[in-house]
C-alpha cells in the first residue's frame, strides 16, 4: 500500500484493499458468542470446552503475536496475504461440523488474526506517519463495525440459511476468500518509505526495558480483556436473565455499534490537551460505571451497554493508536506492537476463563461483574501512565 502523498485520505485501490483485509479481524471470533449455546448442544461440547472456544484465539495471539517479525522478513502485504488465507481456510475447516475441526479450524484462522493484528499498526505508522490517529480510528471503526455486524446476524443466518449454525459461521470464510483476491494486487506493490526510514535498532534500549512500553501493553491487555468478556460472556448473561438469544446477539451489536458512531470524534479527543492521560482515565471510569449499571438494574441493559460501548470507542481506538504515537518509526511500532498483542491477549485470554470461575464458585453473577468493574478501574490506572507524552 502506497503512503498518502496529501494530508488528507484519497480514496484509492490500495486503502479500500486495506480495510477489507481490517474487516476480516473480528468476525470470526465475534459470530461465535451468539451461537454457542446452539454449538454446545449441536456437538455435545462439555462446559469446559465451551470456555475454550473463546478463550484459545486469545492464547494463539498471544503465542504468535511475536512471530510478526515475519513482515519484515517477507514484506507487509505479503504476510498479510497469508494470514487472509489462513482466516479464510481456518473459518472453513471450523464450519465442517466436528468437535476436532471446530477446534482446528479456529487455531487456524486465529494464527492468521494474530500476526494481522500486529502488522496493521506498524503498516498504519510506516504509510502514514503523520495522520496515525486518523487512520487508527478508521481502522478501528471498521473492525468494530464487521464485528458488530457478524454478532448481530449470526443466529439469523443460523436460522434461515440451510446448514444452520455451520453455514452461519462459514459464510466468513467466502468474505475472507474474497478480501485475498483484492489484496492480492498490493502483495506487488514496493513500498519504499521503509527504506528511507533509518534503522535505529543500533542506538534504542530494548523496548521490554521501557515503562512506557509496560504501561501502553497494559492498558492494550486490558482493552482486550474486556473486551472478550463482554462479546463472549454478554450473551449469557443477559440469557441468564431472561433475555433471548436473537436479542442478545442485537444488544451486544449495540455495544459495538455506539463504539463505531463514538469513534467517530476520536481523532480531535486524542489532540485534546498535552496528552491523553484524562481521555484514558475518563473512559475507562465510564466503562467501570457501565458494567455496575448492568450488575445493579440489568433491566435496562440497552442503556448499560451503550454506555459501555461510547466508552470502549474511545478506549479501544486510543488502545491502538497508542502504539503509532508512543513510537518514532514503524519499525518501533512493530516492536511495541508485537510486545503488547504477545502480553496483551495473554492478559485478556484469562479473562474468559476467570469470569466464568467465579461465575460457576458463586452460582452468581455478583462477584464476577464486581470483578470486571475493578479491572476497568485498573485500566484507568495504566492509561494515566500511557497517556503520558513520550517515546519507548
């Protein structure tokens, strides 16, 4: 992808190809929340395998977040090509209808999410240097948005599609196969902003020695977090409480739906002052609020849930925004990003599983959501030292 000679975006091949590669991040891990009551009794999962289904992604990018040095061994987009084609064969393979392949298939698709995740940042930092907040927002927004959109019709196309459940889950596999065949142009393209970019790994401490290397990685596992309690644990939660499945699915639509509309005043909120310690500590106080309104009056959980999303479109575009502005290069935000994805989907992968502990030691939902409300609060400790001006 060609970087932007103006400073405003044009609308060109190489962007729309961009975010069609961006639109495959979220769907297949967002489609399954919705369905895995339905998957459990389809393949007789036991409890503890219907934890693992959201919880191993999580463990996959962390394991293979590191491995992304990989873009710089073969180039960016011809790294992304593959992982679009593991996204594409993993959806597949996981939609056949076997205990084994579901599990399989999700290794796979997931092995390509976790190198794309952390080569998106440095690609945003590499091609566009000066416009990172802009980007990163557009970036964001539209994984949140397919994101949405995948947990809003799974159990519709469950419903109606012939296939049920599987056909509903392997209709992102043809989108996946379909975003490859438009990217693959830019696998040609030769990009040499990189090299004229110097090489200053030479003359820079290890960025794992850097405290706000630290903070930024956990401020980003945290977003994680808790964002994958709530796409995987929302559902049954509002189940539990006498919701329908269908709407269910559409609430937690909502939630990531008012983050894509939030998100989009969030460039001029990260110029806002000399840093973006109050915009972090702000919004992730508003998430903690959130979550106690869900515990206390889950009735109105429509009103909970969009307070929840407002805030988590401003803390999960300042999440990965982060990485391009606490960096001088984008061979820095490679390296940051590939510390805080490794570090941070570890953190977030204990999430899971932890909530749904507490939920099964107590047979209750108070502990666990109490929980959940103290870790917003934490994030909000590590986006006072994230916010900070600076470079690891």
């Amino acid at each position: 992808m060609k970087p932007a000679a103006a400073p405003s975006f044009k609308l060109s091949y190489g962007l729309f190809a961009f975010f069609l590669v961006v639109a495959n991040l979220r769907p297949a891990l967002t489609s399954v929340g919705p369905l895995l009551e339905t998957i459990r009794s389809s393949l007789g999962l036991s409890d503890a395998a219907v934890g693992l289904l959201p919880t191993l992604p999580l463990l996959i990018f962390a394991g293979l977040s590191l491995f992304a040095h990989f873009g710089e061994a073969f180039g960016i987009e011809k790294t992304l090509a593959w992982c679009l084609a593991l996204i594409a064969v993993g959806i597949a393979l996981r939609s056949q209808g076997s205990i084994a392949a579901m599990f399989a298939g999700t290794a796979v698709f997931s092995a390509g999410i976790a190198v794309a995740n952390v080569l998106v940042p440095s690609l945003i930092k590499r091609d566009f240097p000066d416009k990172v907040g802009g980007m990163t927002t557009a970036y964001v927004m539209v994984m949140t948005l397919t994101g949405a959109v995948a947990t809003g019709i799974a159990v519709p196309l469950a419903i109606h599609l012939v296939g049920g459940w599987r056909s509903s889950l392997a209709i992102w596999a043809a989108f996946a196969a379909l975003s490859l065949l438009f990217w693959l142009p830019e696998t040609r393209s030769v990009n040499t902003a990189a090299a004229e970019q110097p090489d200053n790994k030479a003359v820079v401490k290890p960025i794992w020695r850097s405290l706000l290397a630290w903070q930024v990685t956990f401020f980003i596992g945290i977003q994680f977090l808790i964002y994958f309690v709530t796409i995987g644990w929302m559902p049954p939660y509002l189940t539990a409480l006498g919701v329908p499945a269908a709407e269910a699915g559409w609430l937690l639509s909502l939630y990531q739906l008012v983050g894509f509309a939030v998100g989009i005043v969030a460039p001029p909120l990260l110029r806002l002052g000399r840093d973006q310690r109050l915009l972090a500590v702000a919004a992730c106080l508003v998430t903690a609020f959130g979550i106690l309104g869900l515990l206390a009056a889950p009735r109105l959980a429509a009103l909970w849930l969009a307070v929840c999303g407002a805030s988590f479109g401003i803390t999960f575009i300042l999440a990965f925004a982060l990485i391009g502005m606490r960096t001088a290069d984008h061979r820095r935000a490679a390296s940051l990003s590939a510390m805080a994805q490794a570090t941070g989907y570890l953190i977030a992968a204990i999430g899971p599983v932890a909530f749904g502990w507490l939920h099964d030691l107590t047979t209750g939902w108070t502990v666990p959501m109490l929980t959940f409300a103290a870790i917003a609060a934490m994030q909000a400790v590590a986006g006072f030292g994230a916010g900070r001006q600076g470079q690891v």
